[in-house]
C-alpha cells in the first residue's frame, strides 16, 4: 500500500501573470527562492482550508533567497505572480522544506 506524503517543494518559472506554483504543506522552517530575470511582483501565499482560500504572506519586486516559519500543522504554501503584476522576464520561484 502506497503512502501519501505531503509535497515539501514546489518550483516553477513564470512568464506571465496569474501563475502560481502547486500548493506545497510546509511546516517548521522553510526555504523561498526567487530567482531569474523578471520585472513584477512574486507574492507567497498560504491557505488553511487546503487551498480553497489564499491569503498573502511577502512579496518580492526582487530575487531574493528567504525563509519562513509555519507553526501550524496543515497550512499550504504557494508562490507566484498575481493578475495585474507582471511585466516581463522569468521568475523562477521555489518553495522547499
């Protein structure tokens, strides 16, 4: 029988707006990576009802290397670049446990 086992990493590159990456369970520290080329904003997000609602946390206009702490058990993490705030270039973001 097969186990499943929370995501603790999502990544992806964005180009555009309203993108996100998956939703990642992050509990304890945790590391945000935003990198690439990218003229925007990257806001990382969480959620306690499994994604159903979104609330910001941080956004970044710049690449940064951060990390975070996520007392709660449950709580979903996501990264990415909301309508209306993007204007070019790559962002590369990355959420890992």
């Amino acid at each position: 029988m097969a186990i499943n086992r929370p995501v603790k990493k999502v990544e992806r590159t964005i180009s555009t707006s309203n993108i996100f990456t998956d939703s990642a369970e992050l509990k304890g520290y945790f590391n945000c990576s935003i990198s690439g080329t990218f003229v925007g904003v990257v806001t990382i997000q969480r959620s306690f009802d499994s994604g159903d609602t979104w609330y910001d946390v941080k956004s970044f206009s710049i690449v940064a290397q951060e990390f975070g702490f996520e007392p709660e058990a449950g709580v979903v993490y996501r990264a990415g670049i909301k309508e209306g705030n993007y204007t070019s270039g790559e962002a590369i973001v990355r959420l890992s446990q």
